[in-house]
C-alpha cells in the first residue's frame, strides 16, 4: 500500500520534487518515506532528516503514531 499526498496548482501542473513525499508500508505497524528525488528518508548521527537512501533498511522505517487531535482545515 502507498500513500501519495499531493496538491495540484492552479494551472494544472503537478507538484515539484520537494512538495511530494510517499510513504509506502513496510510492516502492519511501519512505513518508510520516499521523497520527490527517489531518496528514502532517514535520521543521520546528528538527528537530522535526510534522504539520501536508493533502499529500504531499518533506518528508513518510521512508526507513526496517531493522536486523538482535531485537525481543522
């Protein structure tokens, strides 16, 4: 199962490489996150996020979690 999120602009084009994140599910409980460019997202050394994966391995494996919040749009 995958999950695309995009928006389209008001002249009909599609998004940019930087406003398009996939996640794609790898267990019942997780999924990795692939970016416009192809690139797997992960957390470096440093903490920070990054994408810079062609595969999938266990840094690349987020868990999300849910919150009982009301998202008003």
């Amino acid at each position: 199962m995958m999950l695309l999120l995009i928006c389209l602009s008001s002249s009909g084009e599609g998004p940019d490489p930087t406003e398009i994140l996939m996640a794609i599910r790898v267990t019942d409980t997780k999924v990795a996150l692939k970016s416009g460019y192809d690139k797997y997202l992960s957390v470096d050394q440093k903490s920070r996020v990054v994408g810079r994966s062609d595969a999938i391995s266990s840094r690349e494996q987020w868990e999300p979690v849910f919150e009982d919040v009301s998202m008003d749009c």
